[in-house]
C-alpha cells in the first residue's frame, strides 16, 4: 500500500492531492494537462518537494513531518517523457548506471533478471549503440529498462508516449503491456489519453487543477471519467475480458467478461489469455425485446437500467448493469428513452453494434 | 566704401596670420621627464600661442615607434645615445641635437629612516627589494647598476633586485611599499624642493651622466612650433629654471 | 631556434606559469562555475560581474591594484605577512595569484555554460538511479561537460601564455621568477634587440595559432543538450 498526502504551492498552481495506492498493478494519473499528474510523480520519486507531505510506501515512512528522503536513497525507478538517457554513454552504460548503483547500495531485491527484461523489451541489439542513433521508441524502452535495472519497488512512468508517433505509440504499448503481467511492482503512470488508460491500467487517480476527482479500479469507474459533455462522442465503456475461443471459420474470437460472451474480430492470442474491450456508448442499442434474431448483431446482453442522464439536448446517456459484471453505457436519444419508458431497475437488452478489443 | 571693405580685409588678415602662426607640435618625452615637462608646456603656451601636446613613456619605446613613423615632431630622450642614434639612421635634423636637462639618481625609500645619508643600508642589506628601472633600456637603471657597482655592492644585491620595466615603474614598485628602497630619478621625487620618505642623492662621480638630449624628428622638420618649443626648451629662463627646480643640472 | 638560456628560462617559467595557473583556476572555478549555473540567489549577478571583470578591466588597472593590495600596506599583504609568507608581489606565488585572477572569466564562463547547458533532466534520471549529488556531478556533470572543460582549461592556459601587462606591473622581472616569455620579448623590443625579440614572439605566434586551431577543430561549438 502506498500511501500519500501532498501539498504543494507553485506560482499559479496548487496541488493538494491525498491517495492510496494499491500496490499490485498499474495506477493511472490521468487528467488535463496541469491538472498536476507529473507533479504529483515528481512527489512519489522525491523530485519535487511539497511544502506538507506525507509517503508511506509499504510501512517505511519515505517523507513525513521533518523527514525526506532524497530521490536517490528512494527505490523507485522513474522514466521521463523524453527518456532522458545519458548522451554520453551507450546503452548497455546507460542500462548499467542505476544497475551498479543499485547493488553497491545493497538494493537486490527486486532484481530483475537482466536478459529477460532485454529481450521482453526488445533492445539486445541495441546494446552497443549511442543514445543518439536511437528512435523515439527504442530511446523508451531502454529508459524502461534503465529504470526496472535499478531494482525499483516503485515504478513511474512520466508519459512514456507521448513523444512518440502513432505507430511507435502502438509499439511500445505492447511492450509495455507485456511488462504489466510480468513485474509485481506497483506502476504509476502518468497519461492524459484515455487510450493508454484504458488498455493498461488497473486504477485510475484522476486529477482535475491538482485536486483528486475520482479514484478506484479503471473497470468501474473508467465510464465516468471522460465529462460526457464534454467528449459526447468518445463515451466508452471498459470490460476486462479473457478470450474463450477462436472459430477460425468466421475469423471470430469469443471473450467472456464474466458470464457473459462477446464475439469479437479474430485476435491472435492463445485462448485464455486476458484481453480487454471497449465499448463505445453510441455503439450500444437498447430493446425491450431479447429476441432480435433477424440482425446483423452478434452480441446482445441482458442488463438492468442503473440510471439515466440528460447530457445534451435530445441526448441520454443510459448506465446499465450487467448481472455479476461492470456496468456499461449506451448512448441514445432523449425520444428513445420515453419511448422505452426507461424506469431504474427495468429489465432490457443492450444490442452492441461494435467491439473493439484492446491489444 | 573702399576704405571700409580694405580694413575689414586687414581685418580678415590679421585673423588669418594669429591662427596660422598658433601651431601645435607632438612632443616624446622620457617618463623621468614628465612633470617638468608640464610645466614647460604650460610656460611654453603662454608665451609664444604655440601649443606642446606631450606623450611620456620610454625612450626605447618612443625609438621603436618613430622608427616605424610614429607623428612625433620632437624627442626629449632620457639618454644622449637614442638621439645620436636617430640622427645617424636619418630620422632626424642634423646638427639640432643639444643636452636639455642632465638627470641625477637618488636612492630612495617612501619611508623616513631608511635609507641614510651615507648609504649604508645598501651595504648592511635588511631589505627584501631594491627596485631599478630595467638597466637595458633605461639609463637610469644602467646608472643605478654602475653606482652599485662602484660601492662593490652589485653582487650582493642583484639578487634583491626588481625590475621596473622604465623608471616610473621603478617609482611605483617603491611607492607602493613592494620595495623598501630602490634608485630613481630626483625628477620624480623632488617636488616643491622637498623630499618626502628618506634619500640618498647618489654623488654622480659614481656614474657617468645621465645627459638627456633633445632632438627635433623628421616630421617635425617644417613645424615652426617644434623649433619655437626647442628653442624655448635651450633658451627661456622659465624653462630652465624649472628643470633645475625638478633636480636637474644643465 | 637558437635560444638563449634567458629565453629558455623564460619559456619554462611560462609554461609552469600558464599549467598551475590553469590548473588552479579548474579546481577552483568549477565549483563557481556549478553555482552560477544552479543558483537562484540574487548574489548571482554579483559574482557573475566580478568574474566577468578582468575582460573588460585594462590589465594596468589589475596590476596596479593588485601592487596595492598584495603590498606590505595593503589587506592581502597584511594577510600574507601574517602568515609569515612575506609579501607576494616579484614572487612567482604573486605571479600565479595574479594569472588566476587575470585568467578567470577564460575558465569560468565555459564551464558556466557548460553546466547551464545539461538539461535538469539528466541529474533528475540520475538520482532516480540512485546517484547521489556528488556522484551525479562526477557520473553526470563532468562528462557532459567535458567540451566546456577543455575549452576552459585551453583558454586559461593560453590567456596565462599571453598576459603581459599585469605580470609587468607586479613582477619585476626576475630571470627565473617573475621574467615570463611576455615580458623577454617586450625586453628586448624596448632594448632595441629586434631579432630576438622576433625569434620569441614568432614563436608566440605560432604557439596561439596552434592552440585555437585544435580547439576549434576538435571541439566544435557544443550542440544543444537534447
């Protein structure tokens, strides 16, 4: 468990911020840009210092009342936005610098062993490059590695992808995914993309001018995230999934999430693997009618009506509750909705137009 | 009508010919030189309209500068060879050389008590520096090292010895108390008859005269201010009363 | 080159001169160097003024007032009278002290830039691998730094080579202690001994020459920290 309570007041900018982080998976700081995420980052790794603070990482104090530790003694590992590698060593210099530093300070217990975690991220080719020859993609990984070789308890990433393009973004958020299941120290992440949340986050900390807004499990909470006035359009729902079965015929793939069963696009993954989909509100339909066996969509659930929302002129926003699962949300019209006679606790049939699975 | 315009032309004229004979000439002057030569000029200016813009330094310095056309119409030199030397290289009026001032050396300290007026403490020694201008291109640094020489007390001293690149140098290194003691010009300490600190005038059967001649330069061949100031500076009663009043014996 | 003993004494003593000088001025102005460019106190512009003075002083103005103040009556000889080391001017020490003064914006402002120049963020990257400041500044600083190293130290050397004015002022011209190759040639100009003063002074020359070329040819202008 990671507990923190920061204060911090810059000219302009306050960040009051009091959290607890679990310490298994990936956290998200997601939010605006200077709602404080990176601030907040800066906290946990002893970077920044608030003027009132409190960091308790698995009982040891690392900052309380008249107490700092230095971000050198503290054993978190931190990848920067631009991966800040040292242009003046090559990389398997680069890898060793916090490698060294780590064991001569008696740090081995969250070793990693080193050649997997090169070939999980893919740079034992570039061992003996300069930084500078490196693509933005590959500068990333190494600082990935750089981090995870200094035998961290904490790791925290600073926007890993946001300097890279959309082919490099894809890239390194399968790498990173990779790396999500295999260490069993606790990420923070800092992103201002939903994408990147949604697909590797396990909790989300979001952050609105330096206050915490919400904060829970990315599957429960993640629907309400996106200020629905706001991003009408881009309103999904995340369902954490594990893959079922292939019919190679249709090209299809089978996800359960829960009870339920989604049919989805083929996905080259062995079954049971988990695998995480979206659903965006304006894909999903509602019927009072479970039989609709003359159309086009394959998947249709059964849920409860959880609430409903005016978000816009002529627009709802429907949350619906699965039986055993998360909630989901459909977007409709306000004339649908009184058609429906939509009443809390009613029974009805979401009808999903499109899925779309996270990999 | 014509009588008028004929006086304003006399008028015209008259203007004219007091401008015309008001010339200026660029003096060198040996740093040992430069107060009294002030006053010279000053003196100079008030009698004859002419006026004498004066640059003190070295006179190995002025020789390399002139040599290399320099814009100076006169040399007052601390050495009589450096003239010599220019008039026989061709770089100045023949036959127009003359001594203007003969320089005497005195030891002196910025200190009462120091030097005493047998100059004893040269032998008896007790002090870190003894300052001289550098005795290869200075004449009163080459005198210093004579007159030490001539108390049989050079070998035990050179190693004391700094050296001041002229002897304005020389002077500074003693005023600011770097060295105790050390050899200079009279020039430079004499003022208004009196001699601050302690001194030994250095008797000059010790060294061979420091005669410091005057030279009138190519450039300044045509200048009727450079000859006015020569002959001011070998004739004039105001002048040479004040270069013995700096020291000097003529 | 058929130098005199004089001129080869001259040569030494500049050489040993211009190396302690420089290497001084390293020891020294490095940490002045890191807290310009790390400070935020409002004494920065103080010191960056006061290191930045000997560019724009004449050299006559330093020596005058170091003759002053390094003399039996002033404060620094005060000091080093008390300390039973005499006073400093015509002493090589005067000497060195005088070239670290003269010389210090030719070393303290490479390295100022130098320093000014390593983004944050690598510092920041290195403690999260568990540097320490003094190890940051060694593993980190130092080699990012190294162009503005060398530069410094090529300039402080060559400066020292080429001072003249303040070593006149306060030297004395002692052979072997204060006699520099700056003020040989200036003696045998004023002595009228053009040849020798010739033979040193190209060698001078050609020593400035060769100096600037390999640094400007080894060290081109840094590129901007990524």
């Amino acid at each position: 468990m990671i507990e923190a309570d920061f204060t911090l007041s810059l000219p302009g900018f306050e960040l009051e911020a009091r959290l607890e982080l679990p310490i298994h998976g990936v956290t998200a700081l997601f939010g605006p840009s200077g709602s404080g995420k990176s601030t907040l980052l800066r906290c946990l790794a002893g970077l920044s210092r608030p003027q009132r603070g409190r960091l308790v990482v698995n009982g040891e104090v690392w900052q309380d009342e008249g107490c700092f530790l230095p971000p050198h003694k503290r054993p978190v590992g931190m990848v920067f936005q631009d991966a800040a590698l040292f242009p003046h060593l090559n990389v398997r210099q680069n890898l060793d610098y916090g490698a060294g530093r780590a064991k001569r300070g008696g740090k081995t217990k969250n070793v990693p062993k080193a050649d997997d975690l090169i070939d999980l991220l893919g740079i034992g080719h570039l061992l003996d490059r300069r930084t500078g020859m490196l693509s933005g993609g590959e500068k990333q990984r190494v600082a990935i590695a750089r981090a995870l070789f200094s035998s961290p308890e904490l790791l925290l990433l600073d926007e890993p992808l946001a300097a890279l393009d959309g082919a490099r973004k894809g890239e390194l958020l399968l790498y990173l995914d990779q790396l999500h299941r295999q260490l069993d120290i606790p990420v923070v992440y800092v992103s201002h993309a939903p994408e990147e949340v949604a697909r590797l986050a396990d909790h989300i900390v979001q952050l609105k001018e330096g206050r915490v807004q919400n904060f829970g499990p990315v599957m429960g909470i993640f629907p309400y995230l996106q200020q629905p006035q706001t991003h009408e359009e881009g309103v999904f729902t995340l369902l954490a999934g594990t893959i079922e079965l292939h019919d190679s015929n249709d090209h299809l793939t089978q996800v359960s999430v829960g009870e339920h069963r989604l049919w989805v696009r083929y996905i080259d993954r062995p079954v049971g693997s988990p695998m995480r989909l979206r659903l965006l509100a304006r894909d999903v339909s509602l019927s009072l009618d479970p039989g609709a066996r003359e159309s086009s969509i394959l998947n249709t659930l059964r849920a409860e009506v959880a609430g409903v929302e005016e978000t816009a002129p002529g627009r709802a926003l429907v949350r619906l509750a699965l039986r055993d699962g998360p909630e989901l949300l459909s977007r409709i019209t306000t004339r649908s909705a009184r058609n429906l006679k939509l009443e809390i606790g009613q029974t009805i049939y979401a009808q999903i137009k499109g899925v779309a699975p996270l990999e | 009508m014509k009588n008028r315009a004929s006086r304003i032309l006399v008028a015209l004229l008259s203007i004219y010919s007091v401008v015309a004979s008001a010339d200026e000439t660029q003096v060198a002057v040996a740093a040992n030189f430069a107060a009294p030569v002030q006053k010279i000029a000053a003196e100079f200016e008030k009698q004859t309209g002419h006026k004498a813009i004066v640059a003190t330094g070295a006179t190995g310095k002025f020789y390399a500068q002139i040599v290399n056309g320099a814009p100076f119409d006169i040399l007052l030199a601390a050495d009589d060879e450096t003239p010599a030397k220019l008039e026989k290289e061709g770089q100045s009026a023949v036959g127009k050389r003359f001594t203007y001032a003969i320089g005497k050396l005195v030891l002196w300290s910025a200190k009462a008590a120091v030097v005493d007026d047998k100059a004893e403490v040269l032998k008896r020694g007790g002090f870190d520096h003894l300052s001289i201008a550098n005795p290869k291109v200075a004449p009163y640094g080459a005198a210093a090292v004579e007159t030490m020489k001539a108390l049989g007390v050079y070998d035990a001293l050179q190693p004391k010895i700094v050296m001041g690149e002229n002897i304005a140098q020389a002077h500074q290194f003693i005023a600011t108390g770097n060295a105790p003691l050390g050899f200079v010009a009279l020039s430079q300490v004499l003022k208004d008859g009196k001699i601050e600190g302690s001194y030994w005038i250095v008797p000059e059967k010790l060294y061979s005269p420091i005669r410091q001649d005057a030279v009138l330069l190519n450039k300044g061949k045509d200048n009727k201010a450079a000859a006015a100031f020569l002959d001011f500076l070998k004739t004039n009663k105001a002048a040479k009363d004040i270069i013995l009043s700096y020291g000097y014996s003529l | 080159m058929n130098f005199t003993p004089s001129d080869w004494a001259a040569i030494r003593l500049t050489l040993e001169l211009a190396t302690l000088a420089t290497a001084l001025l390293i020891l020294f102005g490095t940490p002045v160097a890191w807290w310009l460019a790390h400070t935020k106190s409002r004494l920065k512009p103080l010191v960056t003024s006061l290191v930045a003075m000997p560019l724009v002083l004449p050299p006559s103005v330093i020596g005058f007032y170091l003759l002053v103040f390094m003399g039996p009556n002033g404060p620094l000889g005060h000091l080093t009278q008390s300390l039973g080391l005499g006073t400093l001017p015509f002493t090589f020490t005067g000497l060195l002290v005088a070239s670290c003064i003269y010389s210090t914006p030719f070393v303290v402002q490479p390295l100022h830039n130098a320093f000014e120049a390593i983004d944050d963020r690598m510092y920041e990257a290195a403690a999260t691998l568990r540097a320490g400041p003094i190890d940051r500044f060694f593993s980190v600083a130092v080699p990012l730094a190294k162009p503005g190293f060398l530069t410094a130290a090529v300039l402080g050397f060559a400066h020292t080579v080429g001072e003249f004015g303040v070593v006149l002022m306060i030297g004395g011209n002692i052979p072997d202690k204060t006699r520099v190759v700056s003020v040989q040639i200036y003696d045998y100009v004023e002595a009228l001994e053009y040849g020798e003063a010739h033979r040193l002074a190209a060698v001078m020359l050609i020593f400035a020459f060769v100096v600037l070329f390999l640094l400007y040819t080894f060290n081109p202008t840094r590129k901007k920290a990524a």
